[in-house]
C-alpha cells in the first residue's frame, strides 16, 4: 500500500463501548501504524467498561475521540439513559404506524444518532467506517455532508442477528436500515465468508471478508501432563441460550474425570440467578465450574493458552449465529488450544478447511459431546497435536498480520474513490 498522506483522516464508529469492539481497535491501530490520523466515535454506557476504554486510549495517544458518558446512577442519570431509552422505547411502540416506522427506525436502533451525526460531521473526515448496525445510518449522513467516502463492515448478519421471525419488529426495523443505507456506502467488509456471502447476494455487491483474529503473540507449545482437561469459554457477556449448557450438562456426566470450565465474562445479576437455577435443577456439581471477570483483550490469547481446549458453542440461532465466525474459535487457535466446536455452518466450513485443530461436536447430543471429550481424556497425544496445529495455523494463517492486508487494500480502493 502507498504511504497516505499527512493529512489523511479516518473516522471510525461504534454506538456502544471501544473496549467491546476489538476489530475496531485492531483497524484503529493499523491505520495509526500506516500514518492516518485516526478519530474514534463511542459511547460509555456501562460503567465497568469505562476503564477499559481509558486504558485503550491511554495505550495510543495519537488517537483523538468523542465519547458520550452516560452519568453514574445518580439524578442526571434520569436525562442521559432514561429519557433516550423511553423514547426509543415509545418509537418502537408506534412504530406500526409506517410513517413513524421510517422516521424512528433509526433511533430505535441508535438512541445517540443525532449526538454522533453531530460529532462525525465535526471531525472532518476523509474516511468513515461503522461497525455496527447504528453506526451505519451516520457514516451515511457524515460522509455525504463532508464529501468523504465509507465503509461499512458487517461484524454479525444484522437482519438475522436477534431473531429469526421476518414478522417481527425487529427484522422490520433492522432490514429498513439495511436496505436504506447500505447500498449507500462504497464498500463493505464482513466478518466472516458466509455473512459475506449473504450480502453480497442480498445486494449485488462484492463484500471482502476480513476474519476476527487478533495480532501474533509469543505462544510457547504446550508440555503438560496433566490427565484431566481445562475448558476455557469467553465472550463479552454470560447468559442463557449460548450453547454452555449442553457442554455443563456433558461434563456432569464425567463424574469420575476432572474436567473443569472456566466462563470468562461479565455475569449480570439475572444470568447468575438463571444459572444457579440451571445448576439446581441438573444437579450439576459446580466445584469444577468457575466464572471469571472480563480482561483486555491485550491480554486475551496469553490467558486462553493456560487451558486445554477452547469451546467455540454456537448454538446456531438466530441464523446469523450459524453463520458467523466469532474471535473465541480464532483466539483458541492463535492461543495454541485445542478447539471444540459446535456444528454450525460456517464452524464446520472453518475445522473441515484445517488440519485437525480440534473437533466438531453436534449442538444439540450431549452424549455426543461428552464422549468426544472422553476421547481427550483417554488420548493425551490427540489433544496435543490438535493443540501443535492450532498453534501453526495460527502463526501461519489465521492472524492480524495477514487479515490486515486485505483490510489496507479496501481503505486503499475507499480513498481512491474520492
């Protein structure tokens, strides 16, 4: 890629927090590297993630931003997360109505539209990019107000990202945002071959799948002995319907193993209770279960290679879960562990495509996963070559440093179409 000029600025977006958007940090700090001016557009609205942020934007003080912060839970609480959320929630209501239907759409989505239109107007841009569905009706209204040009990267297939019900609300509502803006951007990038795909046969388009890996990291191969197995979950949430627990139900029937889960993530008050609740009425023995807070994800892959296998267990519901390619499967594989797989679409495509990182398990057979985990317990040298390939795939293939190059050449084609 030539060298862009000086003066060259990018305007990356989210309508939520930078420290859960790690694809939008990666792309931040390899444009930064490549000399761009980097802006970041977000929004603070929960308070453990604030200091993440802080601690992403101290780590890279080239980069400027606006950040909306919604106040602690106090009486400015009131103007900052109810009122907007009421009215959303009042949109969403009369949204039968198709005049107001288009009207509120967006809001409905993006409570802070009018705040970040505002701000990515101001900065002036030569680029934005939006990674999320609410980001993108305002790359759309700051890169025609400004002359500039846009990308809209597509991290999850949004139509079927909550539901797959077509009458529903909220298919209505995020396909009118799709089909309203997204042709209006001039390129798309997404996260995985198959979100791609549906994309690009959805709106004639070509769309460039950039993958969620992370940048390498020093892995050392693994040389335990151990005769038990350490399983290892993440993302940025603990909840129901995530396919844990069919995996919790399979390792209960190993009573005479030591197989251990550790669920990294933040556990809000309603999940804990759900899963005390789950754990009760299974009978499941928790002393092997153990819940861990969220970390940077800096630190992510280093933590991940402490475990055995990584379990990657899409439930493939909505249909967008069962096409998208998550960065837990990618960090397993750059963290040098053995992944454990569910079967969905785009799973099985990526573990067929490799040369045995791990397994493929069915979803919903629990007898089928706890004797697949079994076959670990009893072949330690299967586990190890699955967790040698894991690392080599990840070293040679499966990285930052290979999918940034097909993300420099789209803003490459991007700015040259100004």
């Amino acid at each position: 890629m030539q060298k862009p000029s000086l003066n060259k600025k990018v305007c990356l977006i989210t309508s939520g927090h930078l420290s859960s958007d790690p694809r939008l940090c990666k792309e931040a700090l390899t444009l930064s590297q490549k000399g761009f001016d980097v802006h970041i557009i977000f929004v603070q609205n929960l308070e453990y993630l604030a200091g993440a942020d802080q601690a992403i934007l101290s780590n890279n003080p080239t980069w400027t931003s606006d950040k909306l912060k919604y106040p602690k839970r106090n009486v400015n609480t009131l103007i900052f997360r109810k009122i907007p959320a009421a009215i959303s929630k009042f949109l969403s209501i009369l949204s039968f109505n198709q005049t107001i239907f288009r009207l509120s759409a967006v809001l409905i989505k993006n409570q802070n539209f009018y705040w970040q239109v505002s701000k990515a107007i101001k900065a002036k841009a030569d680029l934005y990019i939006g990674h999320d569905l609410g980001a993108l009706p305002v790359i759309v209204a700051a890169s025609k107000k400004n002359g500039a040009t846009s990308i809209f990267d597509a991290e999850d297939f949004h139509r079927y990202e909550v539901t797959d019900e077509e009458d529903s609300k909220e298919f209505k509502i995020t396909r009118y945002i799709e089909d309203k803006y997204i042709l209006k951007v001039n390129l798309l990038t997404a996260a995985s071959p198959l979100i791609a795909a549906q994309y690009a046969k959805l709106y004639n388009t070509n769309v460039t799948s950039i993958l969620n890996v992370f940048p390498q990291v020093t892995i050392k191969e693994k040389n335990e002995t151990e005769k038990g197995l350490k399983l290892f979950w993440f993302s940025q949430s603990i909840g129901p319907g995530r396919g844990l627990e069919n995996i919790i139900l399979a390792i209960n029937k190993l009573k005479d193993s030591v197989v251990s889960i550790t669920i990294l993530g933040d556990l809000a008050k309603p999940d804990q209770v759900y899963f005390n609740s789950f754990f009760s009425k299974n009978n499941i023995d928790t002393a092997q279960i153990h819940f861990e807070k969220p970390i940077l994800s800096d630190k992510l892959i280093d933590f991940t290679s402490k475990f055995d296998i990584g379990l990657a267990t899409e439930i493939g519901i909505p249909k967008n879960r069962d096409i998208c390619l998550t960065n837990k499967i990618f960090t397993y594989i750059q963290a040098g562990i053995a992944v454990f797989a569910s079967d969905t679409l785009a799973q099985q495509e990526l573990m067929d495509s490799l040369q045995n990182v791990g397994v493929v398990y069915k979803k919903d057979d629990i007898d089928d996963i706890s004797s697949k985990l079994t076959r670990y317990l009893l072949n330690r040298n299967i586990l190890k070559e699955h967790q040698h390939n894991a690392l080599k795939a990840g070293r040679e293939t499966f990285n930052w440093e290979i999918e940034s190059k097909k993300f420099l050449s789209v803003i490459e084609q991007a700015l040259s179409l100004q």
